[in-house]
C-alpha cells in the first residue's frame, strides 16, 4: 500500500507520521486490495482534523475526524474507514 501524508499549515512530526502509518495498516486486515492511501492533517486555530482517502478495487473511501488531538482525529477516521470497509466488502460479496 502506497501512503502519502500531507500536513497544511504545519510540519507534522516523525511521531505523528509513523502513528498514522500504524493506524492505516490496521485496514489491512479488513481488505488487501488496498492500493493507495492519502492522510491529510490540517490545523485550524482549536480544530485539528484528520482527512483520509483510500482506493479499494477501484473505490475511494473517504472518511474525517475533527478533535483536539490529531492522533485522536486520526483514530476516529480509521474506525470510519473500517465501517465503510465491511459495507464495502459486504456489498461485493451480495453482488456475485
């Protein structure tokens, strides 16, 4: 899977990184197809959101937390990819 990170109006840390990078191999476990992964933090005065795209069999998957941590916001919409992961899964199978 190929992870790109995008920080707006900061420098997101090494820390930050590898735990976001920790947290989206967590959807590997739901589905190996998929390809591509993009994690955009973005920090706004008190808000801190997390916004993740990811491309499974040809489907992107969006999911976004706000909350006063990133690595919070950043679990939240891992959670919320697996949720559409499951549906998504779910609903290929009931089509063949």
């Amino acid at each position: 899977m190929r992870t790109q990170i995008t920080a707006v109006h900061f420098n997101a840390t090494d820390s930050l990184r590898e735990f976001a990078e920790e947290e989206i191999q967590r959807l590997l476990k739901f589905s190996d197809d998929i390809l591509n992964c993009e994690i955009e933090f973005t920090f706004n005065k008190q808000e801190k959101r997390t916004n993740i795209h990811v491309s499974v069999d040809g489907t992107v998957l969006i999911a976004s937390a706000i909350s006063e941590d990133f690595r919070k916001s950043t679990v939240l919409a891992v959670d919320k990819l697996e949720a559409q992961i499951k549906k998504h899964k779910k609903k290929l199978q009931t089509r063949h």
